[in-house]
C-alpha cells in the first residue's frame, strides 16, 4: 500500500474542525465550573481548555520545529494531564494558582496562530529528523485533541447538572435481545498495522504481528445494564453510571437522570466486568480474541471493520457523537461481523482480559515518547472498539485504548468468552 503525500489543507482544516469541537464541548459547562474538578483523579477543566493548544504547540512548534515559544511558564503548566493510581497521589497535583479564563483564551489563540502556520506553511515532513518524518508531529498534535474530547466528556459526565447547559436527547429502550453465544473457529489475528502501509499510528499500535487464536465461544451482545441486574441481585456490585432512588434503578445520562434502559450496555471497571464474568462462569476475551471475533471470518481472510471494508458509517454503530449516551446493544445490525458478533464498534469501549503491554518490536514514538511507554505497567488493561463519543479516525482495527483495572469512569462495555 502506497501512502499519500500530505495534504496540508487537509491537516489545517482537520486543526480548526478540532478546535471547534473542543470549543463546543467546554461550552457544555458554565462558566462558574471552570476551575471544577468533578473527577478528583484528573485536572479541573481550566488545565484541559489550556493543555490540548498548548500540547499542539509544543509538540509541533516548540520541539519538532524549534521554534521559539510563546509563554514559557503556561507552556510548562499545561503540558501534560494525570494519570494518578489513587485519590493520595492525585494529592500532589492540587494547585490554586490556575491562570484566568480570559489568559488561557489569549495563550490558545497564539498557539493556534502559531500551529496553523506551522501545518500550513513549515517544513512538517522532514526525511531523517524522527520528530518530522511522514509527519509524525502534526498527526499527534491532531489525533491527540480527538482522544481529549472524550476525556472531557468523561468529566463533564461527572459535572453536577446544576452546572451543565442542557441537552435535550432522545433515550430508546428495547426488548432484550436473546444472548447467544458464537463458536469462533482457531485461526490468525493480526494485531497491530505495519507503519509504511499508513500515514500515521501511534507507537503501542506497531509493528503488526500475527498470533494463532484457539477456538473459543464469545457473547453475542454485549452484557446489558439488565444482566448486570441479575448480578446485583445476587450480590454484585452496582455500576458507577446506576443511581438507586426511591427503590428504582436509573441511570446516570450526560446530561440527565433516566431510568434504567434496560437494553443498553452495561459501563463498569475492569475489575467489575472481571467479577460478573467469573460468576456467569466465564472469563473476558483477550486482545486477539476480541481481534478474531471482531475482524476475522470463517473463509480465514481478516476485515478492516467488523462488517467489512466499507469506511464506518452511522448504521453501523454508535460512534462519533451521533450521540453522547449508549442504545440498544442490537441497535445496528449492519455492524456485526462475520461471526455474527454484534456491537463491536461503538456504545462503548470493550474491556479485554489482555494487560497493556507493548508489542514485540516496539518502538517509542519521537513525538510523545511517553504516551505508551508510561503505561506499560501491568495495571492498565486493553480496551477496544469504541465509545459513542469516540471519533471515527479511531475506529481502526489496529487502535487499543487502555484504563486501570478500577478506573470507574470511562464509557466501557464488556462481554464474556467460554
């Protein structure tokens, strides 16, 4: 596969589209909740509204480029986001002395000043410089604001309603569908993309390898927030989007409190998803499984998306902000792959049994060298598909997200294997 030359109208266009989402996103709170911090394990929001400009400058400008930088200090506080393992070491990153609103608004539009010339006019694919090459920087700089919108979505999920501008949305329940599970024949996952074959991946998605999968059993529906139920019932742990009021279950919507859909995917924590497994008397599917039910076929040949070749589109899962809340697990029969696997892609990200660890032959990239490496911890555990708010650049058979085991807040559906 030959690779295409970059298209520098395409790389400003995608900034500017980026900038606006973000900017549509933070206007979903009010401004008495900038300096909020809904989820203690994270930044408040005023580090977000400056980090994701000033991570795009200093990654593209200041280090690839070597230009020279705009404010030393803003540039320093906001150039890198948590990822703490407790509410103690979360501790060490409080702070008050956060800049105004209308500082960080001024330090962002130098930067976006200054990345726009960057993309549009400087020397961003250099041959032998690893920061530049095929343009390495630029795409992180990109990709990198399209990860944070969900994360910002994450912690306005969090934001008390009092202090979100509402969204009206439409919430469609269903009849449960019946769970089966599918028999997935042994055969070949191919993990990871070979990098000359794209014009960009993150370094934790290469080199592309293959890996025998034994024969195995897989659900073909996700779990429901009405299987979860039945956990519940006999001792399980309620899931971090339930609410329980006045002896009703509802649910924690982005915007509102609804009741409990019964058809929609169960969001829990690893270890959550771990425990309901076990007691169903099943397990969670691996990284190449969940490759294998999701990409493979009976005939043996792999599909880029579980339906097939044709690039993703809305019939086939619940993806890139059509909305900000999951549907049915059976919502998009068009999305189901060759085994009959349905809700692959999209509703939610789907947490596997695999640890987070790099491939063999990895190699850390030149741009954010830390993005993955840091990780590799045995206590982050691989999640793939896709939530609702995840965008369609990410819905690639090769990309892996990750949380801790007891990470509660993220938008993560699971099923089980036998």
């Amino acid at each position: 596969m030959t690779v295409t030359a970059i298209d520098r109208t395409e790389l400003v266009d995608w900034y500017r589209r980026n900038r606006r989402r973000s900017a549509r996103l933070f206007n979903l709170i009010l401004p008495e909740a900038y300096y909020d911090r809904p989820i203690p394990l994270r930044h408040p929001f005023v580090f977000y509204d400056g980090h994701l400009p000033a991570f795009s400058f200093n990654t593209l400008c200041a280090r690839a480029l070597q230009e020279p930088g705009i404010d030393e200090r803003l540039q320093r506080l906001f150039e890198r986001g948590i990822d703490p393992g407790s509410l103690d070491a979360a501790k060490a990153h409080d702070r008050e002395d956060w800049p105004s609103a209308q500082r960080v608004a001024e330090f962002a539009a130098r930067c976006d000043e200054r990345v726009e010339a960057a993309l549009a006019r400087a020397d961003i694919d250099r041959s032998g410089v690893p920061m530049l090459e095929r343009g390495q920087a630029a795409f992180t700089i990109l990709e990198h604001e399209m990860m944070h919108h969900e994360t910002l979505l994450y912690i306005v999920h969090q934001l008390d309603a009092s202090k979100k501008r509402p969204m009206l949305s439409e919430h469609r329940d269903s009849d449960l569908p019946v769970q089966t599970s599918r028999a997935v024949a042994a055969g070949t996952a191919t993990l990871g993309v070979d990098a000359r074959a794209v014009p960009f991946a993150w370094d934790n998605e290469m080199p592309e390898y293959a890996v025998h999968v034994a024969a195995f059993d897989i659900d073909a529906y996700p779990v429901t927030n009405a299987r979860w139920l039945e956990f519940v019932e006999d001792g399980g742990p309620r899931p971090p989007f339930w609410i329980e009021r006045n002896g009703e279950w509802l649910l924690r919507a982005l915007f509102e409190d609804i009741a409990l859909p019964k058809s929609w995917p169960v969001y829990v924590s690893h270890a959550q998803a771990a425990a309901y497994a076990r007691w169903a008397g099943k397990r969670l599917p691996t990284e190449a499984e969940f490759h294998r039910a999701a990409f493979g076929s009976p005939p043996g040949e792999e599909r880029a998306f579980p339906w097939g070749d044709a690039k993703p589109e809305p019939k086939h899962g619940n993806f890139d902000f059509c909305r900000y809340d999951p549907e049915p697990v059976d919502a998009h029969p068009a999305g189901a792959s060759a085994w009959g696997v349905h809700d692959l892609i999209g509703n939610g990200w789907e947490w596997t049994a695999t640890a987070f660890a790099p491939f063999p032959g990895f190699a850390p990239m030149a741009s954010y060298p830390q993005y993955s490496a840091d990780f590799f911890d045995g206590n982050h555990y691989v999640m793939k598909g896709a939530s609702p708010v995840t965008a369609r650049e990410f819905v690639r058979r090769s990309f892996r997200n990750w949380f801790y085991g007891d990470y509660p807040y993220m938008y993560a559906k699971f099923r089980c294997a036998g």
